[in-house]
C-alpha cells in the first residue's frame, strides 16, 4: 500500500523539524518527505491533513491491556482500539498480569496475540522476581530473548536490598534495563493518598513524600554500585525530580517519566472521595505538581506516560479506601499532552517529544521518528478541534478517569501502524 499524507504541518522531534510537508509511504515504510513524491510513487491512497498536524506515533510507557488474567477489566481488543484511536502506535505494559510475565512462553503468546495490523506494537517489561514477589529473580536473558524489553516489578517493591542488589548486578552483567517505581511499602502501608491537608481533612491515611525519596534513594545507591540501567516510573514528588538530577549530575544512568494525571491533578482534586482520583502514587501537592510540569519541560523528566490502568464499575464504586486505583489514560495522553504544551508556552516539537522520541529512545527501539526508511507509525491529528471526554467517547473498556466531562484539545484524524490505516476518524 502506497500512502501519500499531504497539505499537513510536520513535526519530527527527532530531527527538531517543524514545517508543512508532505509523507510519501510504501511497505509499510516512510520513503519520502517534502513536496515531490519519490520517483515512481503512485499513490493508491491520499489522506489530507489540511489543519492537522502529522507527527510520529505516540510511544507510552506504561499501558496496561489487563490481558492476561484480567479480561473482565479490559481485553486485547478494546485496549488496542483505544490505543489506535489515541494516536498510539507502541506501548509498554508492565508484568502484573495474572499469570505475572515471568515465563518466556507468557510473553511469546502475549506479543503474538498483538501482531495484527490494527494493533499498536507491544514492548512487555517482563518481571524481575518470580511472580513479582521479591524473592527468587527470573531467568532474564530467556525473557528478553521472547520480547522483554526491560524488566521491572509493576508497582510491587523488592523489600529484600540483596534481591534487589542481585537483580541489578545481573542486569547489568547484559545491559538490561530496570524499571522501578520508587515507592517504600512499609512508609505507604494502608495509604492511599498523599499524606497533606486534603488526607487529614478526609480522614485519609496517607503515603509521604518520604514513601518516594527513601526507596529512590535505595534505587540511585544500587544503580551506582551496579552499573545498571535504571528507569524510574511515574516519579511523583519535587524532592524525587531533585534526587534524580543530582543522581545523573553524579554518573548515574538513570532515567524516569512521569504519569499524565500527575501533570494536570493533585490532592485536592480528590474533592469528596472521588475514586476516579485513586491512582498510585497518590496525587500530590500542587507544588509537587508545579515541579513535575516544570521538570517534563526542562527535560529533568524524560517522557510522559499515559500509566493506563483501566477499572470496572465496581471496582470504582466502593469507599475511597477500598477502591480500585487507576485510571484509563490512553486516549487521553494526547489531549492532555497538549493542554500541559498550552499551559506551560511550550513549543510543539519539545512537547511531542516527550511522548515520541524521547520514551522510544528509553524503550531502545527505532521509533519516534519520520525520517525516510523508518517505520511508518504516524499520528495525524487536529490541534484546534476538542475532544470531550465522556463514557461514549472512549473506547476503552475502562471508563475510569477523573477528567469525565472535561473538553480537551486535540482530536486524532489518522493512525498509521506499520502504514496500515490502523484509525480513521474522519468516519465518526
């Protein structure tokens, strides 16, 4: 299939490019840029992108699809059209499945269910314990040879510092990435929002900053006695950005995202008890959230993740401590990505860069890109039309999220995965 996108504005944070020009696409790869089509190009399809912007496919690091295990919550199937439809085309989901990715054959059965056209590309982090339980490490070269890009343990802590110490030495000794939250469980125990005004006004028990800072600081000692590559997810706190830099100033290869929720909410958008604000790590201090903005744009933060989690109805319909935490982000990282670009003056290319190149470079896979001969996964949207965020709006079958109701900017027109026209919303 032959492809020609014409009449849009191109940005390619990888190159820093920012002007209108037209893709010319063929096998499912990009095979011209500018205003005259390769030689010999027929088109058999021309998509215009007249008002729209076309950039790479969005990469998201943290993407739960709730398969396996977890089918009541959310399937294969509607995770990977919300996906589409958000503009997504690769995505990491983390192992806390059930069963949890620790086996080679789990994965292989997990990436060969993604493998069709209108799927986005799944990178599984495979888990660095043996059901995520802090004791036993996994056979990581067997994992990451069926797929495992990283490995990590969802948000279940290593209590045990010599499990954890042993698992970093052994990454290392293969340059294999390790992807932690910083989180102490016995600082969080029974917690469930950030420890301030708004938990005690509630009679909430709360997570401190402390939770954050004294296992980040566990991570960034073992990091720097290992050698090991080090990514720290869904960084939450002022004082965890400041560790992180120091951290890097110091030699240390670490890296960190940060979660689109903690972008735009923090405590006291718990209101009432509204569930749809449970999430993990709790929302923090609006201070906390002025530096977690601050940092993404400064680049102290290296990519923003939707942190998808998508919930059923009962899950979210209980007592604020007994509910689910989560909330279902896919559809919504791009809007809320360029809601942060508008708030914060930033230009688009700085922006989109945070959510193509910057979490593929992370992920170590050749995305993020619209130079000629890279893969054809291509997000074509318009800036200027909104997107309402509603129950019927969203195709994922989690409908959880704290933005309901709210009007967002920026609606996906096309997605491309691979060239394959894996989302048109120009049919409704």
């Amino acid at each position: 299939m032959k492809i020609h996108i014409k009449n849009g504005r191109l940005i390619d944070p990888a190159s820093k490019t920012d002007k209108a020009l037209d893709l010319f696409i063929a096998a499912g790869r990009i095979v011209g840029v500018g205003g005259t089509a390769p030689a010999g190009f027929e088109a058999n399809s021309v998509l215009d992108a007249t008002g729209c912007i076309v950039c790479p496919g969005l990469v998201d690091l943290a993407a739960r699809l709730r398969e396996p295990g977890f089918e009541y919550r959310a399937t294969l199937e509607s995770e990977m059209a919300a996906a589409a439809a958000g503009g997504i085309t690769r995505l990491a989901c983390p192992p806390d499945t059930d069963p949890v990715l620790d086996e080679p054959g789990l994965v292989e059965m997990l990436t060969h269910r993604a493998r069709l056209p209108e799927f986005a590309h799944v990178h599984p982090v495979g888990a660095l314990t043996l059901q995520l339980e802090g004791a036993a490490l996994t056979e990581m070269a067997e994992l990451a040879e069926a797929g495992c890009v990283a490995f990590g343990q969802a948000n279940r802590a290593i209590v045990d510092t010599q499990v954890l110490l042993r698992a970093m030495m052994y990454a290392a000794t293969f340059d294999f990435p390790v992807w932690l939250q910083a989180q102490d469980p016995f600082l969080a125990r029974k917690g469930v929002a950030h420890d301030g005004e708004v938990a005690a006004r509630l009679g909430l028990a709360g997570i401190p900053v402390a939770a954050e800072t004294i296992a980040l600081a566990t991570i960034l000692h073992l990091a720097r006695e290992t050698g090991a590559r080090v990514h720290v997810t869904r960084i939450s706190s002022a004082a965890g950005i400041d560790m992180i830099v120091a951290a890097r100033a110091a030699g240390i290869a670490v890296t960190c995202d940060v979660a689109i929720h903690h972008l735009h909410l923090c405590e006291m958008d718990i209101g009432f008890f509204d569930t749809q604000a449970r999430l993990d790590p709790p929302l923090r201090s609006q201070r906390d959230r002025e530096a977690l903005r601050a940092g993404l744009a400064s680049g102290a933060i290296n990519a923003l993740c939707s942190d998808h989690t998508p919930v059923d109805d009962d899950g979210k319909q209980m007592p604020f401590e007994e509910a689910e935490v989560g909330a279902t982000g896919l559809e919504l990282l791009l809007p809320l990505t360029l809601k942060w670009a508008q708030e914060m003056k930033l230009p688009l290319v700085t922006a989109l860069a945070r959510v193509t190149s910057d979490p593929a470079s992370i992920l170590g896979v050749r995305a993020g890109s619209l130079a000629i001969g890279a893969a054809a996964d291509i997000c074509v949207f318009d800036p200027a039309a909104g997107f309402r965020v509603t129950r019927e709006n969203l195709r994922s079958q989690g409908k959880n999220t704290p933005f309901l109701g709210q009007e967002l900017p920026g609606r996906v027109r096309y997605t491309l995965i691979d060239g394959h026209l894996a989302f048109d919303g120009t049919l409704g």
